[in-house]
C-alpha cells in the first residue's frame, strides 16, 4: 500500500486548516448559497467560515432590512433579533414569503443563489372591467396567501396586465414571468383561442408569444365541435367531434403546468435584469381577438422569479 496517498491527504487537511478563517469566509462568499454548503463538508475551518455571519450577510440582498419593513401589519416576519444567525435569517426568507407593500406583493428568496422573487397579486394588477362585478368578482380563498383573488365570470376582452419596478430585482439576472391562476368549474371559451403574453420595459416594444389558458392542457384542444343533422328527414341537429387541421399541433402549443401550491401558471417571457435599470417591467395577456365570451378563472396575481427557479 503506498503511504504517500494518505502523506496528501494529510498535507491538504493541514493546509486547510492552517488557513485564516478570515481568509476562508471571504473566499466563501464569493460562491452562492448551495456551494457554500458543499464547501462546509471540506474541514472544520471551512464548515466555521460556511456558517458565520460574513457569509450568509453577503447572500442577502442589500434591501432585505427595507423590504422586511414593508411587511403587512398583520402578518410581520420575528424581528430580527430573534434570529441566531444570518443563515437561519436567510432561510426563513426562503421558507416563509413575506406579503409586502400593503398586501399587494409577496416577496421571498430563491434557496440555491439568494436572487429575489416576487409575486404581484391580482389586486395590483391593471385588469379591463376588473372593477365591473358583471365581468370580473372578487373573492378570498383559503389557498391564496393574498387577502383577494380575481374571479373571471364573463368577458369578450379579456386584458390584464402588470408591472414592476426593475430595480426591486436582483441584478445580473435572467427571470421568467408567469400568471398564476387556476380554473373553476364553470371554465369555458379558453379551449380553441390561444391568448397573447409578453414580457419587457413599459414603453419599448417587446416580443410577443401565443399560449393557451386551457386547463385541460389540449386535450379538447384537437377536436372543436361540429353539426350533424340526424333523424330521417334531418330536423334534428346532433354534435359530433372532429379532428381541426387549422390548430396548431398539441406539441407547439404552449400550455399552463401545475405548481406545488396546486396553482397553475403560464409563462409570460423572460427578461435579463443587468443591475443599475430604473425602467418598469410590463407584464401582459390578452385575447381579444376573437371576441368570444370567456370566463372562469381565479387570478392570483405574476409571479417573477429567477429562471429555472421553483
């Protein structure tokens, strides 16, 4: 057995551990989150360096004392003194999202790389005839952590849209919007007419995608309806499906996916925030072209999280 196999390990566990751990933090926090984990199973120096405050201080957006202040009244986060450590402060923003700005936003971090997300409810959002109950109600529901939700009854316009100010984002990073929203029995209208989103800066042209709101992921989506006379001089009229050639195949067409909360969501676009913008981020979905009567949806708000995020 060669003994300079273990001479190595012994030098390299030596090395590490005659290294300042002053030294070892600021290397650490350098990395992300998820890497400094790792790193902590390196030795005891790093495992020190991977859980001091230095570190997990760094991991926390800048604002994290500003936006824990806007919290809403009745629902504050534990003040900060109550947390042992920046890391369990930075986890409990993960695990526990703050509704913020007067119960019109929700607020947490992505767990693997500290960027911000948020989420802008329905409340907030610029909804065509959202204040005519004929057209849109609101409602509260035990599943959504906003205090109202918006619930589409009937439109042949159906137009919402949102915004947000760039710098609350994390900078130097690509995110990716998304409707929250789930069906309700009565949904109907959404199954052949595919809607239009987009994603970009308020007042600059931005590219626009087509999606579909059916909740049913397409599978009503290949047939569409049509006529057939029966009996034997063909008074009556009976319905039969038939296959539509003029729809886009189902592997093109772009619809909702279920979320871990049982919500659904549809992705708007995705924008790259470089850091130092003062623009707002517009969100939109739109059908308004065919002008047939739609209904039955819940709108919990836009979702803006870091792609690739959960």
């Amino acid at each position: 057995m060669d003994s300079s196999n273990g001479e190595n390990e012994g030098d390299q566990a030596d090395f590490f551990r005659a290294l300042p751990e002053v030294c070892v933090a600021e290397a650490v926090a350098l990395t992300c989150p998820r890497d400094a984990c790792r790193l902590s199973l390196v030795s005891s120096t790093f495992r020190s360096a991977a859980e001091s405050d230095a570190v997990w201080e760094r991991f926390l957006p800048g604002d994290y004392r500003d936006v824990m202040a806007r919290s809403a009244a009745n629902a504050p986060p534990p003040p900060l003194r109550a947390f042992a450590s920046k890391k369990e402060l930075y986890l409990y923003l993960c695990d526990h999202p703050l509704v913020i700005d007067g119960g019109t936003k929700i607020f947490s971090l992505e767990k693997c790389s500290g960027k911000k997300r948020f989420m802008v409810a329905a409340k907030d959002l610029s909804i065509v005839w959202g204040d005519t109950p004929r057209y849109w109600r609101w409602t509260s529901l035990v599943e959504s952590r906003f205090n109202e939700v918006a619930e589409l009854v009937s439109v042949c316009w159906l137009e919402i849209q949102g915004k947000i100010d760039t710098r609350m984002l994390s900078p130097d990073t690509i995110y990716a919007a998304y409707l929250v929203f789930k069906p309700t029995a009565g949904t109907h209208g959404f199954e052949y007419q595919p809607a239009e989103v987009s994603l970009g800066i308020s007042g600059v042209k931005s590219e626009t995608r087509t999606v579909y709101l059916d909740s049913d992921g397409g599978q009503r989506h290949r047939y569409h309806i049509m006529p057939r006379r029966i009996g034997i001089f063909n008074h009556g009229v009976a319905n039969r499906l038939r296959p539509n050639p003029t729809l886009p195949r189902e592997s093109d067409a772009v619809y909702p996916k279920r979320r871990g909360d049982e919500w659904l969501e549809i992705k708007l676009g995705e924008y790259v925030c470089k850091g130092g913008e003062d623009a707002e981020l517009e969100m939109s979905v739109m059908e308004v072209k065919s002008g047939n009567w739609k209904g039955g949806l819940i709108v919990e708000g836009i979702e803006i999280r870091p792609k690739g995020g959960k």
